[in-house]
C-alpha cells in the first residue's frame, strides 16, 4: 500500500467551488482500480489550504490514475481554483 498526501491552495472566495470539483475527482477516483480510501482535511484556521491522504494498493496504481485522462479532466475544474501548484509526496509503510 501507498499514501499519497496533495496539497493544495486554494483563491480566497473559491472554496465553495473547488469542494464540488474535488468532490467530482474524489467520485471519479472509487471507480479507478487500485483506489483504496481518500480523505480531505482543512487547515485550521486557513481554510484555503487542502491536504488530501489518498491510499492506493500500489505506486503503480497511483502512476496510473496521476497520468490518466479522467485524472485530466477533473484538474482541469480543479486548477483555475488554485493560488500554486499542488505539491504531490507518495509514501509507503515502513519495514
């Protein structure tokens, strides 16, 4: 199993918005062979920052999804709502 953790930042006014689009991309994602589980968190007390923790069977099943076209579609909704580039780290149960 993998955990990838996404950062994101969102505009100020558009966090309305970027809920329903990463509501979408996280309803794409249950259907993608390989996606285990996903939560969203806010920061407290900056509600325009986003911590994903998404866990996959593996790294390859994550690649797959990160380079696919569903992925694609659902950041081109999710990117115009963004202040920065999401930062993407992948992780992986210690020994």
């Amino acid at each position: 199993m993998v955990k990838v953790i996404i950062e994101r930042r969102i505009m100020p006014g558009l966090e309305q918005e970027y809920e329903q689009a990463a509501r979408e991309a996280m309803r794409v994602s249950l259907g993608v062979s390989g996606f285990v589980s996903g939560e969203t968190l806010i920061k407290i007390g900056q509600p325009d920052r986003r911590l994903m923790i998404t866990k996959w069977r593996d790294l390859r099943a994550w690649k797959e999804w990160h380079q696919s076209e569903a992925r694609a579609r659902a950041m081109e909704q999710i990117l115009p709502l963004l202040t920065e580039d999401e930062t993407v780290q992948v992780f992986e149960a210690a020994l």
